[in-house]
C-alpha cells in the first residue's frame, strides 16, 4: 500500500461527500466555518510526514486541547489528579451535567467538559491564567516543531458569551469542593484553551509524543493518555468510534481529531461538519478508512 496515494484517495472521496454533518452552532464564531473542507495528515515513525486536503488550514481544536491539558496537569499533580476526576466513560453528551449531581462533583474522566475544567483547574495551579496559557502554547509549540500555534481571541469571546452550560458546571464543581480557583478563572483559561487553532499538519505533529515517536512526557503516562483517548476521547460516541476506528482518538466540536496509532504513527482529521454526538462526521469516516487499509487498529 502506498500511504501517500491512500490519503489523496481519501481526500477525494470526502472531498466529494455531500452528508458533512453541522458545524457546532452553540459558539457562534464556529457556526460561521465553511463545512466544505476536510484535511488530514499523518507523522510515521520514520520522521516523514503525508498530509491531504486541506492540512495546512488552521481551525479551533476545542476539546483535543484536553489531551494537552491532561498532560500539562498529570506533570503538576502526578496521580493525585485522579482523586478529582475518575477514569470511566461517561455514555452522556461532552457537556452534559447529569452525572455530576449524582455523583458528587468527581466528573466521570478528564474529557467530558466537567472533568476538562478540573483538569484546566490542576493544571492552573496558583497561577493566573495567562502563565497557564504561555505553557500550553510552549507545549504545543515545542511538541510540533512550530512556532506559528496560536489562540483565536474572537473565539474564546464568542464561547465566553454563550457558555452557559460550562458555567453551569463550574460553579456546581465550585459547590462540591473540586475547584481550586474562582470558576470566573477556570473557565477564562479553559475557554482560550480550546480557542487554541492548529492545523492537521501541526496537530499530527504535536501527537507524536502518544505514539512514541517524540519523548516529551513519561511513557506510562502517554500510555494512559491513550487509554483514555480510547475510552472516553468521543464521549458518548467512544464505543462506536472505537467499533468502526480502532484507534485511541480525541475529537472536538471545530471538527479536528487527533488519533493515534501506537508506535506507528499520530493523524490528525479535520472537517467542521458534526455528527448527533459532536465528533467530526468525516473525520470519522476518514479514519475509519485509513485504519482498515492501514491495519493499524490496536485491535489487531
Ligand atoms: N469549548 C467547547 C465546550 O466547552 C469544547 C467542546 C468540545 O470540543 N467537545 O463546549
């Protein structure tokens, strides 16, 4: 198989795909993306990397910055993180609150909204927002080799304006205990973290730290990472994402995806157009291919 010629291949057939899915609507400046594009792009093991589409266009990577968090927040706090947060899929939607009242404010796993705003809170520290958000940055800067990573400020207003859910479920996470600083604060950061925008060149790129292709943390912790990403990366779609992909995989609502193919290889999708769960319709269907041609599925 030429690697190459299946991402042209794979362009082409999303290229020509007239069910996209709906951009995510509740953030305005989202709403507004034309669903027209599809990008993707793939880091090997050997240092190559192969993109298509439109891979170097820069969008909001929304909730794929958790896995970034995550990562920021596992360095600060080491396991004493996960008496804040468990390690269970959630079967409800990224922002649901349900769980949270019944459950006493531990959120279900750092990828549903809850759980990503005690994460952003661990990874805060004392410290003010801006000083988080330099570090991300320097993260992910470092982590794909570009200097040219950026936050999107009209996004992270636009999500500030109409984030009432997330407001919701940091004042009821302030209630239970399980937030350190005032949730005005969280969420400032949280909000400007998933306004973050990179492209699939760039994201494939700052992924490689999962497969084991770049050392930036410890490779245990990596491993959970992934195991998360797996279980609980597509919220209520995980099951089915794992079903038909096979690949440890964070999506978000701007439509990107960041997937890992252990030791092979980190891809990274992007198509703005949403599927009833929230996780990019074609960027699902583009995995879904690249890993039954590729035979990269964890699962064999
Ligand atoms: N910023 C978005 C929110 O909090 C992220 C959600 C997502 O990408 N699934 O609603």
């Amino acid at each position: 198989m030429n690697l190459h010629e299946t991402l042209s291949e794979i362009a082409a057939d999303m290229a020509a795909r007239t069910d996209r899915g709906q951009p995510a609507d509740y953030i305005p400046e989202l709403a507004a993306v034309n669903p027209a594009q599809f990008g993707i792009s793939i880091c090997l093991a050997d240092g190559t990397q192969l993109s298509a589409g439109d891979s170097a266009t820069p969008f909001s990577i929304q909730s794929v910055s958790k896995v970034f968090a995550l990562a920021i927040a596992l360095g600060r706090l080491g396991d004493q993180l996960w008496t804040r947060v468990r390690r269970e899929p959630s079967g409800l939607a990224f922002n649901s609150i349900l769980q949270l009242e019944s459950e006493g404010g531990i959120p279900r796993n750092p990828f549903v909204n809850a759980g990503a705003i005690v994460t952003t809170d661990a990874a805060l520290g004392q410290r003010p927002p801006k000083e988080y958000l330099a570090e991300l940055l320097t993260f992910l800067r470092t982590a794909a080799a570009d200097e040219d990573i950026h936050i999107d400020r009209a996004v992270a207003r636009s999500e500030t304006e109409t984030g009432h859910r997330n407001f919701a479920l940091a004042h009821f996470l302030k209630a239970h205990g399980n937030l350190t600083n005032p949730p005005d604060h969280v969420l400032g950061a949280y909000f400007h973290q998933c306004a973050v925008t990179m492209s699939v060149n760039q994201l494939a790129r700052a992924g490689r730290f999962l497969a084991g292709l770049q050392h930036l943390i410890a490779p245990e912790r990596a491993r959970r990472i992934n195991a998360l990403m797996l279980t609980c990366g597509h919220y209520d779609g995980s099951g089915e994402f794992a079903f038909r992909v096979g690949l440890p995989g964070k999506s978000g609502v701007g439509g990107g995806i960041l997937a890992i193919a252990p030791g092979r290889a980190s891809i990274a999708v992007w198509s703005p157009g949403l599927n009833p769960q929230g996780n990019s319709q074609l960027g699902t269907e583009a995995l879904e291919m690249l890993a039954r041609r590729t035979g990269w599925s964890v699962f064999g």
